[in-house]
C-alpha cells in the first residue's frame, strides 16, 4: 500500500481478529480505513490513528443493505473514493448437517455470502466509475478440506470462491480486481468458542509450518492483494494456510 497515496480502504468486520490486524497494517502505511463491525469498539479509531491512518468506523451488520451501502457513501465522500474493500465480517456455525432447519441455512448465508454480496456491490458502485479498485474477499481452506457439522460455513465459502471468480470477469474491464485470501487455522475471536486445546494440537501436527496462523499472517496476505504489486492479479483463490490443505501424511509405512 505504501506505493498509493494515503489509501481509502473499507474493512467489515474490523473490530476483531483479521479485520482489527488488517486495519492496524494499513494504517501504519497511512491508510484511511473504513470499517463495519456489529461490535462497538470504543478504542479502535484512536487505534489506527496513532498507527499513522484515519478513521470512519461504523457499528453495523452487513446482513443490512442500508448499512453496507451507508458506509460506502460515506467513505466515498469523505475522502473521494475507495481504493480497496475487504469483506471479512463473519461468523462460526457448527451442527450435524441433519439438526439444520432451514433458517439456520439462511441466517448464515445471509451473514457469511450476502454479507460479501453487498460489500462487492457497494465497492463496485464507487470502483468502476473510477476505473480502478482492489475488493478481496476473506474466504476459508475449508473449501478444499472441510471439517464435519459445518456444511453451511463450507457452503458459503464455495459461493465466496465462485463470486470472486464470476465478479473478476465482470468486472476487470472497468479495471477492478477480485480475488480471495482463504486463511487456514487461524488463531482469532472467531475460533475461540469451537476450539479445544486438543484441537489446536491436531492443526499444528498437520500444518507443514507446525504453528497456527496469527491474525497477522493472514493480513499480510490481503495486504498483497490491495497494493499495486498485485494490479495484474484477478480471480484468484490463494490459500494462507502453512501448507495444511495440501498435507495428505497418514503415516504410511516403509516399504
């Protein structure tokens, strides 16, 4: 980001984990960071302020049209445009694919897929115009290596994968760029609740790198894909993840 000049950059879910990280990142290079949460987070403008940014923080659910699409304006005419859009806001929901009932499927997918829906929308509307933007899409390894009793979190990661794709096309004639960072474990608020000690143990037998992702790691890689280094990268689906999902060690014996 350091090569653009005080960059406009919207991040939802920006009051925890990857999104608090991201935001944190970029305004250490000087970026002007937008941001959407549910939580309030009292400190975290003062936050990016002292690490060199700006800030326009909304609470808000980006399972709202009106509230997406508030930020965006806002954004847009408070500092002329945006230059780069995360959607990351999310959240975790695990049971038996046989317990699920139809609002379950919905309130999650309207969460975790129409959430980012709304956000390439509203980046787009201001993008385009401008013929130029970078929106990365937080997605998830458990595409390619999805754990049981989380059928509708996998579900919406796919249409993650397939709406980076189909809007990379769409929109790559304006000059915008789509792509998707997938984190693999990663150790953030999201995770916590689900998590045992025995599962961290599992994850860091089976990651190549032998340790977990931080919050930071997974940052970095976004960070790559809002800077002019990646302007001929489109979408693309790159796992950050330490190697787990390509790990298929089962302990074959010698022969």
């Amino acid at each position: 980001m350091n090569a653009m000049e005080a960059p406009r950059v919207v991040i939802t879910g920006v009051s925890r984990g990857i999104g608090r990280a991201l935001a944190l990142r970029l305004a250490a290079g000087g970026a002007r960071i937008g941001g959407i949460d549910r939580d309030q987070s009292d400190d975290l403008a003062a936050e990016i302020a002292r690490a060199g940014g700006e800030a326009i923080i909304h609470v808000g659910d980006t399972r709202s049209t009106a509230a997406v699409d508030a930020l965006a304006d806002e954004v847009a005419a408070a500092w002329g445009g945006i230059d780069g859009w995360v959607n990351n806001a999310a959240r975790l929901f695990v049971k038996p694919f046989l317990e699920t009932t139809d609002d379950d499927w919905a309130d999650l997918l309207d969460s975790n897929l129409m959430g980012y829906v709304r956000g390439c929308r509203a980046a787009a509307r201001h993008m385009v115009p401008a013929a130029s933007g970078a929106i990365v899409n937080v997605g998830s390894g458990v595409e390619t290596f999805p754990p049981t009793q989380m059928s509708a979190y996998v579900t919406a990661k796919g249409g993650i994968s397939g709406l980076t794709r189909a809007l990379a096309v769409e929109l790559g004639p304006s000059g915008v760029t789509v792509n998707t960072v997938a984190p693999g474990a990663t150790e953030t608020p999201l995770n916590t609740g689900s998590w045992t000690e025995d599962v961290r143990a599992t994850y860091r037998d089976r990651i190549p790198l032998r340790r977990i992702a931080e919050a930071g790691d997974i940052a970095d890689a976004i960070s790559f894909f809002l800077s002019p280094g990646a302007r001929y990268v489109t979408g693309q689906i790159v796992n950050v993840d330490g190697g787990l999902t390509l790990n298929g060690s089962v302990g074959h014996k010698q022969v």
